[in-house]
C-alpha cells in the first residue's frame, strides 16, 4: 500500500492540484530505499530527484522545469525551527497555489534592479522523515505514509534478500522499470469528474469540526482523480469528454487512506 500511494502521487503531477506525501518512519526501516524505488518507475522527463534541496532552490530551476513534475526531495531536515520553516515556505506555496512569485534585486546591465522571478508549476511532492514532529504547515499539505516496522514484515524483507543472494530468484527490475516507463509516456492530462463527490462531502460531515478536513477531502478526490487518470483507458467520458471516476477509484482511495486520514482527522 505504501508502494502504490507513492505511485499514485507521482501519477497526480498530471493534475491541476498534485497531491504531496511525506513518509515517516524508524531509521533502517525503508522509507529513502521505497521512495527511490517508487520514482525509478517514472521516467526521467517526469521526475526532479533532490536529495537537498536549499530555500531558493525551486525560484531558481530552469523556467518550466518544474511544471507537472514529480519533484522526489529526499530526507528531511530534523531540525524544525523558524529557519526550517522558511527553507520549506517555497514548497508550500508551489503546493497550495501551482506556481511561485518572488521579487528580488538582480544586477542587470550594470546596476541593481528588481526582478521578478515567476516559477510555473504545478507539482507533486514527496519527501522523507525520522521526525515524529513536523510543522503543522508542512504536515497538513501533504498525505502522511508510514513505512511498515512489524516483525513480518522485517522477516520478508530479509527472505527476500536471501533468495537473490542464493540465486532462487532473480531481479526483474529492469523490464518491470521499462514496462512503467512506457506506461507513464503514455498517459494524457485529462479533465476528471467525480460523480459522488457531493456525497462524499456529506460523509465528511461527520469530522467536518476538524479544521483539517479542508484539505483531507481535496486529498481524497485527488486519490479518486489520479486513479481515473491511470485507467484512462478504461473509464467513460462524459459529452465534454472528461474522464468519468467510478467506484473502483473510490475503493482505491479509501483502502490507501484510511490510515493516513485517521491519523489526520481521527478515527
């Protein structure tokens, strides 16, 4: 499950508002290894992969380079203080609006002038932490994964390294990696409706005292979108050609975050 919400976050990059995660767990226990794994499924015209990224880093990127990207941002700082705070702030922006707007003084022709430095996005976002703490900014942006630390999960794990090491099985990575690839380039941006919506909202209700559900429930219907957008194929559209999500896309969503939103809006 940790697996496919990652995948489904880099898929969202194809949407008008891309979801953002952050996966939270012990050291040792996967979260940079599942990550990378995950953004080795995309090819590399829709991926920025950052292992540090500095305050000024997505201002400065190559104008439309970062436009319906999946930007993969690597381990996050334990430090959580004000000069955290603005290191991430740019990220926030390009998240809750698409595109960041700076002005700034440049030397142009030989004397000082304010610019302005225009980034379009928008993004999908995702990075990864040991901290159990994160800034209440950063933390309801985005869609909170936890890497799984069961003893079962840990025996798997090390069955699994023990039969590629004795030849038992063999990696598929390769021709796993390239069939993603192909399946990435062909995906369309496609307008999506959502015909139980409304209903959906009426259920939130039931939370809707939890501020946080503002943005717990635009998180869900961009689950639902994303995977109407991966089964472009096999969806419906309507008279003005928008994809048309179905149950099965709800299914997806609710299985995927019912823990994170839990976590988020409570049980």
């Amino acid at each position: 499950d940790l697996r496919l919400t990652l995948y489904l976050v880099g898929c969202s990059r194809l949407l008008p508002r891309p979801l953002a995660a952050i996966v939270q767990g012990q050291s040792s226990s996967g979260k940079s290894y599942t990550v990378e794994r995950v953004a080795s499924l995309f090819p590399p015209e829709a991926v920025v992969l950052a292992t540090q990224m500095t305050p000024q880093a997505l201002f400065h990127a190559r104008p439309g380079s970062l436009s319906h990207r999946w930007v993969v941002a690597g381990e996050r700082s334990r430090l959580e203080n004000d000069d955290k705070a603005e290191a991430t702030r740019a990220m926030r922006e390009m998240l809750s609006g698409g595109r960041l707007t700076k002005m700034m003084p440049m030397k142009v022709g030989g004397e000082i002038q304010t610019v302005k430095i225009e980034q379009e996005g928008p993004i999908a976002f995702v990075e990864s932490t040991t901290s159990a703490h994160i800034f209440d900014e950063d933390r309801n942006r985005c869609i909170l994964l936890t890497t799984d630390e069961r003893r079962s999960q840990t025996m798997r794990v090390m069955r699994l390294h023990a039969m590629l090491a004795s030849g038992k099985v063999q990696s598929e990575s390769v021709r796993v990696v390239a069939r993603h690839h192909a399946l990435q380039r062909l995906l369309e941006r496609r307008s999506i409706v959502i015909p139980f919506a409304e209903r959906l909202a009426d259920l939130f209700e039931l939370v809707a005292d939890r501020v946080e559900c503002r943005r717990a429930y635009p998180q869900l219907l961009a689950i639902v979108q994303t995977s109407a957008l991966l089964h472009q194929r096999q969806r419906k559209t309507d008279q003005d050609g928008r994809l048309i999500a179905e149950a099965a896309d709800y299914a997806i969503a609710a299985r995927l975050l019912s823990g994170p939103l839990a976590r988020t809006i409570g049980e």
